[in-house]
C-alpha cells in the first residue's frame, strides 16, 4: 500500500504530456539516427550522412566552402576524399567511384530532447552546402516514404504494466481418488 502512497492520480495531465513527450523524442532521434545510416543516406566520404540533426528552427546549410574544406580536410572523412579508386581506363583516380567506402561520424549527436508543447515543430535537415544534390540518390525519399510506421511505433503503447500470478498448491481427491493439482493463474 505504501507504494501509491505518493501517487497522484489526479496528475493525469502531466503523465500524458511526458507520455507523448517520451515518444516524440524517442520518434525524432530514431529518424535522425536512420538517415545517418548508408541504406537511407548516399555516402561518398561519409560527410553527408554524419550531418543530419534535428532543431527546432529551420536548419541552416552550412556555406559551400565549409562543406568542402570540412570532408576534405577533416578526419575521418579526409581519408576516404584522398582514397585513389579505379576510373576510366582502369586508371587510379582520386575522382573515382567511392559508394559506400565513407566512415560515418555524426557531426551532432543526439540524444536531441524535446518538449511537443513548447516546439510543435521539430525540423531534420542535413546542414552540407550540397543536401539538395545529395538528395538527388533518392535513398532519402524512399525512407521518407516509410516514416509513417515509424510514427506508429514511436507513440505505440506497448509497455506492460505488470503481471499477477497466483500461485496455489492445492491438491484435491475426486471420485476416481486421483490428485489434482492447481495451475499458476495470471489475473491480468
């Protein structure tokens, strides 16, 4: 009994809203955490998938010069930039085809923790100067097209508030003199 002793049950209001606030922040850093991945995000040097984020203003494109000299000079994204791979005429090139050979490290780590009442709106964007060609790969718009799911699972209530099971030992004759014996029996 002492458990619910600190419990108020007239604060359903404030349990909803953390409710809600805890499966829409659990549905953001999921989707933020999916596009930094190399199936829902094209990656070259890894610099584009490592830079999405979530905000709750409008997010801003870093300049081109930034974008550049970032994968170009910084680790670990500088490697895969220098990497030589073979071009036209099997000769070795550093403007070679390099799908999938970059390292991801995100540039803003979550966890990004929000409250729905104060920001109704939370945009994702990726910050690279070239998102707009980036894009063009079409992986990110065909995992757009998915979120819906997403969305139910994020706000699905799926936690299991506890168990009883009665236990019981009784052992009974009936008329053909042989034991029966009671069952484990959950209530709800």
């Amino acid at each position: 009994m002492a458990k619910f002793a600190d419990t108020n049950l007239f604060d359903f209001e404030n349990d909803f809203e953390a409710y809600f606030d805890q499966g829409f922040n659990r549905l953001i850093n999921s989707l933020v955490e999916d596009l930094s991945t190399p199936e829902n995000s094209p990656v070259y040097t890894g610099y584009f998938a490592s830079s999405w984020r979530a905000s709750s203003s409008r997010i801003e494109r870093e300049p081109r010069k930034t974008s550049d000299e970032n994968r170009r000079t910084k680790s670990p994204w500088k490697a895969v930039y220098k990497t030589a791979t073979r071009g036209t005429g099997d000769s070795l090139t550093p403007w070679g085809v390099k799908k999938n050979m970059g390292i991801i490290e995100r540039r803003y780590p979550g966890p990004f923790d929000f409250n729905f009442k104060q920001y109704p709106t939370v945009y994702i964007g990726n910050t690279t100067h070239y998102a707009p060609y980036a894009l063009e790969d079409g992986k990110t718009i065909a995992f757009l097209g998915d979120v819906k799911q997403k969305v139910n699972e994020a706000f699905a209530e799926n936690q299991r508030l506890g168990q009883i099971n009665v236990a019981a030992q009784a052992s009974r004759r009936n008329k053909a003199n042989k034991t029966t014996q009671a069952r484990n029996v959950s209530i709800f």
